[in-house]
C-alpha cells in the first residue's frame, strides 16, 4: 500500500510541475500599434522604384518587428532610409 501512496503522490506532483512549467499565453499587439509601426516603417523603409535592384521589404519588415519589440518607439536616427540609391 506504501508504494502505491508514493506513486500516486509522485504522479501528482510531477502533474503539478507539468502545469506550472506552460508557459502563460503570449499577448498579442493592439491594432493601434501595428498600425503605428507600420507607418512608422513604411516611412523609414519607402518603396523602391519599379526596376530597382535595391529590395526593402525585408527592412521593412525588420523594422516593424523591432518597432513593436519597443512597444511603438524608435530612434529617430533609424528612420533615415539608407538602402535606396540616389537619385539622379
């Protein structure tokens, strides 16, 4: 009988670790913050012109993640766009 009290209670509190290990659920962003970073990235990153070979999208896309990491704040030195060439 003493050995099924200890595997029961050992179910148990391996049960009671399981729970407490899951993580909470991850908290998604509002609308108005996606909508700000969006802005805020298509500014810093604008389109490139048709034929260019100078692609943005993936700068665009780094800058939005990293807009809504800082919860809609960036430096103002980042939204200067560096990627286009001049023009001429």
């Amino acid at each position: 009988m003493s050995n099924f009290v200890k595997l029961f209670f050992g179910f148990v509190a391996l049960g009671l670790l399981a729970i407490l290990a899951v993580p909470g659920p991850a908290s998604a962003i509002t609308a108005e913050l996606a909508k700000k970073c969006q802005a805020m990235a298509a500014k810093a990153h604008p389109m490139a012109l048709p034929g260019s070979k100078v692609g943005t999208a993936k700068a665009e896309r780094d800058y939005f993640g990293a807009c809504i990491k800082n919860n809609g704040t960036m430096p103002d030195s980042n939204t200067q766009n560096t990627t286009t060439p001049a023009a001429k």
